[in-house]
C-alpha cells in the first residue's frame, strides 16, 4: 500500500513539474525505469529535435536522421529497466544516439561498397563483352579480305569497287566496258563465296555482313537501281502508249 501510495506521490509531483517544464532527467530516467510511458514521451519530446540536427551533421539525410534517432528512443526504451542507475541522462542519450548512428553510417557504407562493386563489376562485363565483339569484328575484317583476294580477278574488281570506292552498277559498268547485270552477277557470286567460307570458318555471315557491304550498302543501292529500272519502264511504257 505505501508503494502504491509512493508511486501516486511521485506521479502527482511529476505532473506539477511536467506543467512547469522543470522535472530532471534523473526522475524522468526513474520513471522511465518504472514503465512510465508519459515520461518516455517527456523525454522524447525533450531530446528528440536536438538530437535530430546532431544527426543531421553526420548523415546529411533528415529521412535518415529522423529514423535513427526514432530508432535510438526505441532503444531507450528497450533498455529502460537499467535507466534508474544512470548519473547522466542527457550523456547517456547522447551515446545510445551517436553509437546508433555510427552504426547506421557502417551500414551505408557498406552497402555503397557493395553497389559500387556490382557496378564496377557491370561496367567491367560491359567492356569486355565490347572487347570481345570488336576483336571478332576485328578478326572477321581479315579473314574477309583473305577471302576476297582469293576470288576471281574481275570478281575481286567489282567488289574492290563497290565495297571501298562505293561505285553504282552503272559505274562499275561503264569503268569494267561491261553490263550492269554482269556486275550484278559477279557481286551475287562473290557474296555468296564470302558467305559459304565464312560459315565454314564459323562465323554468322550476318554477323560481318556490315563489313561486306561498308561504304554505301549494297542491298539499298541494288533496290534502288532496280526501282529506277522500274520507273525508266513504266516511263518508257508510256513514251511508247504516248506516240
């Protein structure tokens, strides 16, 4: 009965205090200790904005701030049965707060040493799967040309021609003293060797069809033409109609 009665005495007189705003840290601490939550929440409200802008200082984050001094009033609380044996509360705030954030800021850090692992680990894939792809291209550009110098002279010509210079059939022709569809037949003979000797040696003809064609692309310019072709036709077919 005289605990309880001690305990009401002691509750009255920390309202009177609370009203006043004077109650120490120390009788907060006890009752803390004794599973008041009214002074937990005093307390909270006593230390929480100060501590917030010490967090700040290191974390730069109020989101962060914010959660690890949350965080650390937890802790607090966790730890309440042995608050009525500290000398200094305000101290002892302090630390479970700054500890609570030096752990957090390890934690980050880690887990941005982790990310710029990965990252690094990307970028290196990245450039090797680069490496790779240009050291083939680079392989296939001279196996290409072997082939090439292995066909047949006017065939090594008209591809000479149309690959490096970017002649049209009709140039080719009219340089060659040959048809245009002559042309055109030897091109289709002469891809057709570089496609069968590059699939012998392994590689996706599509994979080095960019270095068959370079300079001015072979199939557009081919469409092309044969769309003129058509025009001239059509156009012919009716200069003749016409007459």
């Amino acid at each position: 009965m005289l605990s309880l009665q001690k305990k009401l005495n002691h509750i009255s007189q920390m309202n009177t205090l609370k009203q006043k705003n004077l109650i120490p840290d120390e009788q907060l601490f006890l009752a803390i200790s004794e599973d008041s939550e009214m002074a937990f929440q005093h307390i909270f409200e006593r230390y929480y904005q100060p501590m917030w802008s010490f967090v700040m200082t290191l974390v730069k984050s109020s989101h962060i701030a914010e959660d690890i001094v949350q965080e650390s009033f937890i802790k607090l609380w966790g730890c309440r049965n042995i608050l009525a044996e500290v000398k200094k509360p305000s101290d002892f705030i302090f630390i479970l707060v700054r500890n609570h954030a030096l752990d957090i800021i390890r934690k980050l850090a880690r887990e941005q040493k982790e990310k710029r692992k990965e990252q690094l680990w990307e970028d290196l894939k990245q450039q090797s799967i680069h490496s790779d792809y240009w050291l083939e291209m680079k392989q296939a550009t001279e196996i290409l040309k072997q082939i090439i110098d292995q066909l047949p002279a006017q065939q090594q010509k008209i591809m000479h021609l149309s690959r490096e210079l970017g002649l049209s059939h009709q140039d080719i022709a009219d340089q060659l003293k040959i048809s245009k569809n002559t042309v055109k037949n030897h091109l289709v003979v002469a891809l057709k060797t570089c496609r069968e000797q590059l699939k012998k040696i392994g590689f996706s003809y599509f994979f080095v069809l960019p270095l068959v064609l370079s300079g001015p692309d072979f199939v557009f310019r081919a469409n092309d033409e044969k769309q003129t072709d058509e025009k001239n036709k059509q156009t012919l077919g009716k200069t003749v109609a016409e007459v």
